[in-house]
C-alpha cells in the first residue's frame, strides 16, 4: 500500500467521527470543497504580500481538502464532486504557478504553468482516466517555507519549484501519451 493511501486511510480514520457530525447538520463534501476554493484562492492573494496571512489560508485550504474527502466517503462520494474537488485542487496549483511566474518574470516558468493546464485538460477530457501527476500539496508546503521572511533563498526555490512544476507536467503529458496510444 503506498504511502498517500495509508495516509488518506489514516486522516479517515481519525477524522470520521466528525465527518459524521458535519454531515449529520447538513454540511456536504461540496460545502467543506467550496471553503478549500475560498481559502486557496486566498491563498494565493496574499501570497508574496502578507505571509502570515498566506500561510494561515494555505494551511486552511489543505486540511479543507482533506476533510471534503472523509465527509464524502461517510456520505455518498458523487462525480461532480469528485471533479470540483480536482477543479479546486488544479485550480488553486495553477494561479499559484502563474503568480510565481509573475512575480520572477520568467517565460520558462508561464511555460510551466501553460504544460500543467494542459495535462489538467486532457486529464478532464479522458473522464479522468489518462494519468496525471499532481503537485498542489507539495507546491503549497514548499511555498510556505520559501516565502517565511526569515528565508533567504526564496528566489532560488521558486526557481526550483516551477522548473519541478513544469518537468511533473511534462511527464504527466508523456504517461498521457502513452496511456493514449494503448487505448486508442
């Protein structure tokens, strides 16, 4: 079992009960996904501008994400759901890669923004079958150690960073090809 199952496992396990009493006063999956949206794109305003406020809603946006997911397994998990969950996941991974982009001015760091909307497209075209890697968690975390104040390499890891965003999105785009040629 990989590790993000046995992780995904265990955040069910110890947050089921109240996944329960969430869906027991009426809140949805899609209520504790639309807060994750809000609190993302947050995010991501505030990023480079006010770090504290960044990272509270960055850190509020993943455990959002997290949680959407237990009150959809201890409800009824629906397809939209599942797409507004991974619109919201991309959606947040893709201003926070253009906002990097901006604020270096770096064209091979739009580039890398632009290879990961496309593999989110093709991903959504194949009903979410042709395989993607994504990086929005791993994105986020970095971004709030690399933006704290107090670091002083911040460029360089946000170098680093979209050069790792746009070489995910290529290899995306290659299993994609390659899942492509084998089911016609």
């Amino acid at each position: 079992m990989s590790l993000i199952k046995k992780f995904r496992n265990c955040r069910s396990e110890k947050l089921e009960k109240a996944a329960r009493a969430a869906a027991k006063i009426g809140i949805r999956a899609d209520h504790v996904t639309g807060l994750s949206l809000f609190s993302g794109i947050l995010a991501i305003y505030f990023l480079f501008s006010s770090y504290y406020a960044f990272a509270a809603f960055a850190m509020l946006h993943l455990i959002c994400d997290g949680f959407d997911g237990v009150v959809a397994r201890v409800t009824k998990p629906t397809r939209p759901g599942k797409y507004f969950d991974l619109l919201t996941d991309s959606t947040v991974a893709f201003i926070a890669l253009a906002k990097v982009a901006w604020r270096l001015q770096e064209p091979y760091a739009f580039i890398a923004a632009g290879l990961y909307f496309i593999a989110l497209l093709i991903h959504l075209r194949s009903r979410l079958q042709a395989p993607m890697t994504f990086m929005r968690t791993a994105s986020i975390i970095v971004l709030v150690i690399a933006t704290h104040p107090l670091f002083p390499y911040t460029d360089i890891i946000l170098t680093a960073g979209y050069l790792t965003a746009g070489g995910v999105s290529l290899f995306s785009l290659a299993r994609q090809l390659q899942w492509r040629m084998q089911h016609g």
